[in-house]
C-alpha cells in the first residue's frame, strides 16, 4: 500500500530530512545545555543529586517515547499526537488531543524568546540600543519565521551548527570541570547519584516531577513525519536516540557540576552552573557556558515554531482548525500560513506577558503531559485491545509499559498549581466545545477517514 492510500492524504511537503536531520532536531528542540539554566534551583531541590533527578527523568519520559516509536512506524503522518490518537484511538479524542497539545506548543515558542531575550539583553551594555528587549523580540520572531518558511533544510542547517556549539561547550565544560574535581576537588564520588539517608519515594516521584519537564520536546520530531526520506522507522529510531542522547548529555553535565558546587561560596541559584564553569576555567569558560546556553535557547525558539507549525497544518488539512493555516507555499513546500501565524501569536504573547516567563512557565506543561497519557493509553487499546496482540513480549509493550507511563504522568500532573489546572481544563472544554460545533455533535468525522480504513 503506497503511503498516500495509507495516510489518506496527498504528498504535499518535500522530503528532504534524513535519520540524521530529524534527530539532530529533536536534540535542539530539547536543548543539550538546558540544565545549566536551572542547575542551582534542581541542586538545592534535589541535596545535590541532580544527575539523579535527570536520570528518573529519563526512564519516565522512557515510555512515552516507546509510545511515540510504535505509533509513528504504524502511522507515518505529521501532526504529532493529534494524528496518532485520530487514528489509534479515535478521530474526535484525537482532535481533542491535539488541541490541548496546543497550549503547549503555541506556549512554548513564545516562552523561549522571552528566556533567550531576558539573557541577551543581560549581556548587553546598559543604556545602548541593544538592550532594548523589543528590537530583540522582534528581530528574533522575523527570523526563526523566515526561516521555517524558507524551509526545513535551513532549519535543518541551522540545528547542525547549533548542535556543534553546544557540543563544543559541553567538552569543555565536562572536560575542564572534570580536571579540576581529580586535582583540586574532592574526587569522583556517587555522592550526586546515592544519598540514602535523602532518597526516599516522596523525593524519587518530586525528582521525577522536576525533570520530565526537562526533556519536553523529543516528541516534536513526529511532527516531521511527512518531511523525511528513510521509510516508517526514520522518526521510530531518531525519537528513542534523541532521548537517550539528551540524557546521556543531561546527566553528564551535572554530575561534573555538582561535584564543583560544593567550592562555590556565595551560591546562587539563578547563575550556579555558570559560577561552576567559573571555578573550574576561570572567567572565559564561565562566558562560554553563558553564550552558548543562550544560543541553545534560540535554536529551540526556531524548532518549536517548526514543530507547532506543522500541528496546525495536519488539523487545519482535516478542516477541524480554520483551513488558511493548511496553506502550504507553492515553492518551498512549507505550511507557510501556519509559520507566519505563530509568529505573529508569539509576538502577542509577549506583549501581554510583557515579557515576563513566570506567567507562560506556568501553563506551558498541562497540554504537553495531559496529551502523553492519552497517547499511552492509545498504543495500549489500539495494539493489545484492538490488533489483539497478545503474546509475552506484546503484553510487554502494548500493555505494561503503556501502564507504567500513564501512571507516572498521572503523578506528575497531580501535581500542577490550581491556575494552572483552571487554565489548562479551561481551554480543554474550550476545545470540547468548538469541537462538537465543529463535528455538530461529534457525529462528522474529517473527510479523510471517510475513505481510509483505520
């Protein structure tokens, strides 16, 4: 069966990104250097363990992107979640994932310029031109914009180059830092992994709350499913890869600084990776470390513009979203109208939020997390209920680990602030009801699945 008969759609958007493309994405839209943002607020949290905290961060995160690799080989189509639960599960549910995934996804640009702006005016002289927040605001939303639409190769480029620096300032640091814990430290200890008199169920589920959060962003790379070459296993393969990569990265890097913290004296929990990077090189690493995080950031601002973009194209094609943002450009072959979009909501965002992230921080998490319990549920019902896939090693995959991420995620999005669960169920019955207008009562489905078996 020719993809096009099994998606149901036509080929509208050039396949041009490889294994390597899509997972070198995936790697930027998580940002390799994140932890050094929030290093000394997770070292304070979590007693210095905070390789720990991202190494549980990793194995709960671990099931979802399983889900992720069995439903993207089974439904090789953009649109993420949306799509998948569409067709796993059910056209109205998915629609209905897909929009609470929204809040995330068009959040979530909007909140990394206001980080990356924040630090770049930071750095910048006080008083001159440069440290006025809105040429950056706007400078920065052209450009990603411009770029999305040019095309994903350019995106593509962008990610290589992005990646290499923050390589580069992560083998340093790690390699720098490593020196001087064997000459100056204290040595190399599991002291930052094992503390038995702090690691308790209370503090491993707090830990896993803190760190799932980190590794948002992994799931973005099923958005390209329509844009690569390789066949059906290409996002699979890159989606597990990315995530074993960034945590590899992830723990690395605060391992060597939580040795370090101890030798800082005046801690501060907003710049305390950046004080490690001081000690252990003196005043050019810490410089490094602080450039190249704020270029990290940028290069998530450009690929989590991509990846919302190319959600809104997939339900504005099955005309559940209005249809002008399904606009694909006749050269470039890039859902355009989306991408022009985004930017414009994320320029308007920042204005209402006046630039402040505390505000978008705390509702950028409810869509994302609320979205992969539903796809847990999907790979359960529609592999072991549906396909009747029942053998050991089937139950294994279809039916216990589909379980145990459903029951991680539940714990973890108990724990969400009341604003931030009144704004999120507010958009999600939002979403309900444009949906039932939309389907006049959930009894139309979107054209496509008029005509593909699913």
């Amino acid at each position: 069966m020719s993809e096009e008969v099994t998606s149901g759609y036509k080929q509208e958007l050039k396949r041009t990104l490889s294994f390597t493309d899509v997972l070198i994405y995936g790697i930027v839209f998580v940002v390799p250097i994140a932890p050094v943002c929030v290093f000394g607020y997770t070292y304070q949290a979590s007693s210095g363990m905070v390789p720990l905290v991202y190494l549980i961060g990793a194995i709960s995160m671990f099931f979802t992107a399983y889900a992720y690799s069995h439903l993207s080989k089974e439904f090789h189509v953009s649109g993420s979640m949306y799509s998948y639960v569409q067709r796993g599960l059910n056209p109205h549910i998915g629609f209905i994932t897909g929009w609470t995934l929204m809040l995330d996804y068009v959040l979530m640009p909007a909140l990394n310029y206001v980080f990356s702006i924040v630090w770049i005016v930071d750095m910048m002289p006080t008083g001159s031109i440069l440290a006025n927040p809105w040429i950056w605001a706007v400078s920065l939303i052209f450009l990603a914009t411009v770029l999305n639409v040019v095309g994903v190769e350019s995106a593509a480029k962008a990610g290589i180059v992005l990646v290499i620096v923050q390589s580069i300032a992560l083998a340093l640091f790690i390699g720098i830092g490593a020196y001087y814990i064997h000459i100056h430290g204290g040595g190399f200890t599991v002291h930052p992994f094992y503390q038995p008199k702090v690691i308790t169920f209370t503090f491993l589920t707090t830990a896993a709350s803190i760190a799932a959060l980190s590794y948002l962003g992994f799931d973005a790379i099923s958005t390209l499913a329509e844009e690569t070459t390789g066949g059906v296993n290409t996002i699979s393969k890159a989606t597990m890869a990315c995530l074993a990569i960034v945590a590899t990265l992830f723990i690395s890097q605060t391992y060597i600084a939580s040795l370090i913290a101890p030798a800082v004296t005046n801690f501060d929990p907003d710049v305390a990776a950046y004080q490690c990077a001081g000690i252990a090189g003196g005043a050019w690493l810490r410089a490094v470390v602080e450039v190249v995080g704020i270029i990290g950031m940028l290069g998530c601002c450009l690929e989590s513009q991509l990846a919302v973009s190319r959600i809104l194209y997939s339900m504005a094609r099955d005309k559940t979203i209005p249809t002008f943002l399904g606009r694909v450009h006749p050269k470039y072959k890039t859902p355009y109208a989306a991408s022009i979009f985004i930017g414009v909501i994320s320029l308007i965002l920042l204005i209402i939020v006046k630039l402040d992230p505390n505000t978008l921080v705390t509702f950028v998490n409810f869509g994302a997390l609320s979205s992969f319990i539903v796809l847990n549920f999907t790979v359960l019902w529609y592999f072991y209920i549906r396909k009747k896939m029942r053998s050991f090693i089937s139950t294994i995959k279809y039916l216990v680990c589909p379980i145990c991420g459903i029951l991680i995620l539940g714990y973890i999005w108990s724990g969400f602030s009341n604003i931030t669960l009144i704004v999120g169920f507010t958009w999600l019955g939002s979403g309900i009801v444009f949906g039932a207008i939309k389907s006049k009562g959930y009894k139309e489905v979107p054209e496509v699945f008029k005509n593909v078996q699913i």
